[in-house]
C-alpha cells in the first residue's frame, strides 16, 4: 500500500532522520511504500502548525489511507485532549494510523485509553523539560550569569566589522575574514544600525518521494 509519513522534531538543529530510517524499516516490513514525507521542526506544544495543517485536511479529504508517525507526541504534545481529537480525526478520514516506536496497535479496542496514556505521559515529559529549564536558568542567573545563547562576537569584531562594511566588504567577505556565520554576523550589523535584515521567517517543508524508476 501506498502510504505518508509525518516527521517532526522541535528545533530546527535537530534531525529527522533517525525517525526516516525507522518509518522507512517498519513500512517495507509490511509492504508499504512511503510515497510523501511531511517535515515540520516546529514544537509539538503548539497543535496549529503549517505542514500538520496540511497533512489533517489531506486526511479530512480522504486522500490518506494511511500515515505512519515515529511516536503519538511527533503529532502533538499538547495534551489529552488534543491528542484524542487528532487520533478521532484521523479515523473519521478513513486512514489507519501506524506508530513505530510506541508498542500500540492505534486500531485495538482499547484504542482510547492507549491514546490518553501516551498523550499524558508525553505532556509530563513536556512538563519535566521545562521544569529542568526554568531551574538551569535560576541556577545560572543565581551566580550572576546570562541566560541564554552566547554572543558569538566579540566587541572588538563587531567594530572591525562595521568598518569593513563601511569600506565597501559584502557581508561574504566579511564573514569569511572574521570567520563568523553570516547570519550572527548580520544580526550584530543590524543591532548597530549599519545593516538591514529583514523578519525571518520560519520555513517548514512537505517533501513528497520521488518515483520508483
């Protein structure tokens, strides 16, 4: 059978493909092939995201038969309810959904009660990750440090920097001079006044296989 598969992870430094591989593995083992790849790095707390969008209205419209997921919490960790709703919704478009790493058949009869587990351990997970965060942070500013990404410039190089751009450097060059990325070296320009950035958006993908030759 012919089937989608949905990955997400919940920065854009994470990799997907350690669930590609597994969903790959599983769907050849029961003869599917993995005809699209839905792609989101975006957090899993938030259950309106671009390409999860997308993906629920294909399976509303009866396009889906069926999706495979690495775990229930790659679809939502937003709580109970939620997580409930989309696993209705799947079901009510016709579409079998299929998770790898969970242990759960989703079609059981005990369908909800599986579901609410999962959903309830995935939200106390979420809950744990923030509570590690909010004391790393109180343990850090306690000794007098910032919270945060570091500043990847250093005075001195922000001043060379905005002199060479007065000087006629692209942003390139400059870049590669100070061996600093382009975009911390923009973000530093911007902050003086001396270089416009634009709001960055973030860029979510549905990737759709190619065709078996």
């Amino acid at each position: 059978m012919n089937a989608v598969a949905y990955l997400r992870v919940s920065s854009a430094s994470q990799s997907l493909v350690m669930q590609r591989d597994a969903i790959e593995r599983a769907a050849e083992r029961r003869g599917d092939r993995i005809v699209e790849w839905h792609e989101e790095k975006m957090t899993g707390a938030k259950l309106e995201r671009p390409v999860l969008g997308n993906l629920r209205e294909a399976v509303r419209q009866g396009r889906v038969a069926r999706l495979y997921v690495y775990r229930l919490d790659r679809l939502t960790r937003s709580g109970i309810r939620d997580t409930l709703d989309v696993v209705d919704e799947i079901s009510r478009g016709g579409c079998e959904l299929v998770t790898i790493g969970d242990g759960f058949d989703m079609a059981g009869p005990g369908r909800t009660l599986v579901v609410a587990v999962l959903a309830w351990a995935a939200q106390m997970e979420r809950d744990a990750i923030g509570e590690r965060i909010r004391a790393a942070r109180a343990q850090v500013e306690a000794k007098g440090g910032a919270w945060g990404r570091p500043k990847r410039m250093a005075r001195e190089e922000v001043a060379k920097a905005i002199k060479m751009h007065a000087d006629g450097h692209s942003i390139r060059e400059i870049s590669a001079q100070l061996r600093v990325p382009r975009a911390t070296l923009a973000r530093a320009l911007s902050q003086k006044g001396t270089y416009g950035v634009g709001a960055k958006s973030r860029v979510v993908r549905s990737r759709v296989a190619r065709p078996a030759r």
